[in-house]
C-alpha cells in the first residue's frame, strides 16, 4: 500500500542495497522504480554520507527507503544515519520510508530509533510493521503503515477498504500477542539471538576466507565466503553437499543486489535455529566450501 | 491479481454494469480500464446480444469480465449468455474473468455453470473464488485463482510468491470448511436463502412504484424505487427513518455503475437477515419511501 500510495508510475526510490527482494515486486505492481545506491560488507553496509547520497536525488526521485534493522545485513542504523536520510527527505520533499519489522530485534544495548522520532518528519515518514515478524509469527498477514501524514493515510485508506479487512482470525491471534507479551518477552527473545548471532558469526569469521559482520539486529547476517558464484554455490550445497546428513540452505546475495554482478561472493545467513544447530550448520559449511572449492 | 497478471497499464475490460464497486479499486491499481456495457434491470440485468457485444471491442480490450451470479444483481447468466461470451473472448483472444464467488448460491433447481466448463477456453478463463463468500466467513482471505493457462498461472505465481503465503490461521479455518462441509450443508443455505429472497422481493414488488427482478443467485438484489436519488435517500433513511426503533441499509445502485448518471432510482439489497428481520425491514423501507416523498 505505501508503494501503490506514496507514488505514481515512473517515480523513483533511492534505496540501500543489498535490500529485501521482496521490494522488487511491489515496486513493480506500483510501477516504482527502486535505484539503489550500494553499501560495502567492508564497512558493515553502513549508509554513504548524506552529501554522497544528494547527487543521487533525480528529477524523479520520490522517496528514500530503509530496512532497520536491515534485512538481508542485519545492519542498525544509528542515530546520526537516520538524521541526515531525515535532512535529505525534507531538503528535497522526499517520502522516508522504512520498513522496522525487526526492530525489536537490536543487542547489545543498542537502541532502536523508529524514524517516526525524527524531528520535522510528520509529512515525511512512513513506517511499515509487520505482527509475523514481532512475534515470529510466519504467515500472520497483519501489518501496519503508520505515518502523520494525513493526505496520505487519506490515500492509503482507499487501499485498505479496497481490501475490506485484514484477516479475521489473525487478527484476534495478533491481539492476543499484543495484550499477552510484555518486555520482558522480549528481553527473553533477544537474549537468546544474540547468544545465536555470536555463535554464527564468530564460527564464520574463523573459516578461511571467510568475512562477516557482526550485525547490531534482526536475525540475519551477510558473509563474503571464497566462492566464485554464490547462485551456484547454494544450490550445490542443497544438491551435493552433506555432513552428518544434513546441509545448510542460504540465500545467495545476487537476488538482493540490484546492481547485476554485486553478490556473488555473499550468502544471506538467517540464524533462526537453536545454538546446537547452529555449531552444526557452521561445520557443514567449512565442509562444503571444502568440498565445493576442490571440485575437478 | 488477476488485475495485475493479465494486463498492462492502459488494457481496457469490457465488464457489464452494475459491477462490484471494488473492481474499480483493483482496476486502478493494475492501471487497467473498465469499459461498462449497461444492463437493464427491465430485462433482469441479462447481457446484451453477443452481436451487440462486438461492437465494443476496440484496441486495447484484452478481457471480459463477469460476476456469476452477480453482485449486486444476483442475476445468474445463463449457458447460452456464457457461451456467446467465450465465442467473443476466443475471436478476439481475450481472457474471460468470472468471479463466481457466488457459484453455491444458486436457486429455483438452476444450475451454475463455470466459465471453466466452456470448450476451447483453456487459454481464456480466469475464474476467482473466495472462501468469506461460500462459507459465510466474512473476513476470511482465503481466495482462489483458477485458470488452465500455464503461462498466466506463472505470472500470478511471482505476485503470490511477493505476498509469500496467504493467512496462516484463516488457511486452517478454510481448510476445516471444506473438509466439514458436504453437498448436504449448501443444500441448506440454499433453501433458506430462496425463503429469504421470495420473502423479500416479493415484499418489495407489492410496494407502489417499486419493481425488483426475482434473481437466480447471490444474496442480492437491485430494486428500482419512486426516488429521485438513491444516494440521498439511503443516507435519510439512515439519519432521519425509523420503523420499531430502526432503519434500513442499503448501498445506492450509483455506485455500482460506472456510467454517471445511472443508477439514482435502484438500490441494492442484501437478504443476510432472517426471514422475519427482513419482514421488518420491508415494512420500515415501506414507511420510508411514504415519509421520504412526503418531505416538504
């Protein structure tokens, strides 16, 4: 609805990338245009610096739009990034509009700052929120656009009766999530990925050749690994690859780059198992980027 | 989706009126063009000539589209109607879409017949179904899309793998309705809506100056009644009428035509009460229409 809401055919969308695949399909339904600028593994995918990003504003250009915490990085926006998007939004009358599913998914005492706490944004942002996310409820298709913009909810509204209602027994489901789950469950929550996050990623930055950061959120990580074609990589790993019976199946970072040639030598891990299987999973990887790399 | 999977921006539908009023949404979104053929509530709403219906296709027509039985006129077109309309959609190779939601709800021994039925159409039909519709589950988003057409049904498969899934909780509803439900179940509802509907129109007819088609399916019927605006007069008998401490909603036929100007003297109706809460509920119209045409 933000996509079909915020824009006409045509209009552009500066945006991060690697992003969401995901994003490419409902740009196209709204007849958007998604032009990434790219951020570096090197530097934790941080966002460029706002006089980097304002050469990119075109003539077209309608908005910027963000993940945070960043799904496929894992990456948290700071305070200061969040500031000069908002600088640059009002500069150029540009929609912010970030997508915080996962934003009750910041560690080590990081905060996470909504964009609807920006000063001066009321006309400008637009947040999206998603119940299967917060509560690890895949497949509750109930959401949330949120923004202080009145012409807009205005539009968006048009949307939403077109749709007539959410769905009805997943909404009485996300209720009770909302009224039966305090802090506390998510300190519980949080305790537990990031106890997943260091196990994951410390096993990976101590294979060969292999790099990633450690992400400030969500439940996902990018990892450079000594691979040629990571497309080619994760499908050999679902075909031919085996320890003790059982493989790793990870996103190649190419469907998340819209740039052709970036992410070849990415993988998208998501660390939604227990630490166990986790310990596990990472022997299987250095030994099928082994095996993978020994091929004839 | 079938709006966004069959057409491009600009393609035009050619589409009987009075039509559903959120096709207009849909259409919008998928930048598509509804072109309406009138039908007449003097000939039961029945669809024009298939000579006739030549005629209005031009350049960019790329569908025809039906509701069967309809909403809001609950007309139930016949074999010969359906046939004429795949005969066009075959000449002119244009997809045929039926919403035929309604399709149990057909009355008086009929039988309903599915454009999937029509020889030669498999590359044609489109059928959507809905689960809130048969089961009486309003709410539910539950649907279907129904067609032979591989390449098409790969089309519509990136916009649902966009969606990733339907909704999980709704799934396991709709599922459990169809495996609890037997031919016996709509052989019930079936016979309590034609009481319904006779209690109704038959009501409706008896009154001065109003005249109502029996029709053949759905839970609808349009009534043209001795007003000058039906959309002014829905909305008095909402603010000003009462009859044993209440009123009468019904939504102004306006609104279901796209031809402006059409529709000020109908109504649609839906006969989703008990039969005795629509006897109040004709005897409270009764008094309305009285009270309406007597305003100074």
């Amino acid at each position: 609805m933000a996509m079909m809401a915020c824009f006409d055919p045509g209009d552009e969308i500066l945006i991060p990338e690697p992003f969401y695949a995901n994003y490419n399909g409902f740009a196209a339904m709204g007849g958007v245009v998604l032009r990434p600028f790219t951020t570096l593994i090197e530097e934790n995918f941080a966002l460029p610096a706002v006089e980097d990003l304002a050469g990119a504003v075109g003539p077209r250009t309608r908005a910027i739009m963000i993940c945070n915490p960043n799904n496929p990085t894992g990456t948290l926006y700071t305070r200061q990034e969040l500031a000069g998007l908002a600088a640059l939004a009002k500069a150029h009358d540009l929609f912010l509009i970030a997508d915080e599913v996962y934003r009750e998914f910041v560690y080590d005492g990081l905060e996470h700052d909504s964009i609807l706490s920006l000063e001066g944004m009321e006309d400008h942002a637009v947040v999206v929120e998603s119940t299967s996310k917060m509560y690890s409820a895949c497949g509750a298709r109930i959401g949330a656009l949120i923004t202080r913009n009145r012409e807009l909810m205005g539009t968006v509204l048009k949307y939403a009766q077109a749709r007539l209602s959410p769905p009805t027994l997943d909404q009485a489901g996300a209720l009770s999530a909302l009224l039966h789950t305090g802090r506390d469950y998510f300190d519980g929550v949080r305790s537990e990925y990031v106890a997943r996050r260091n196990t994951m990623v410390q096993a990976l930055n101590a294979l060969p050749g292999v790099q990633c950061p450690l992400p400030g959120g969500a439940f996902y990580a990018v990892a450079r690994l000594p691979i040629d074609d990571s497309d080619a990589f994760c499908q050999w790993m679902l075909e031919h690859h085996r320890h003790e019976g059982a493989t790793v199946m990870m996103a190649p970072a190419t469907g998340f780059y819209a740039t052709p040639g970036l992410g070849k030598q990415e993988v998208r891990l998501a660390y939604v198992l227990d630490q166990e299987s986790l310990v596990r999973a990472m022997d299987c990887l250095a030994t099928g980027l082994e095996a993978y790399n020994a091929r004839g």
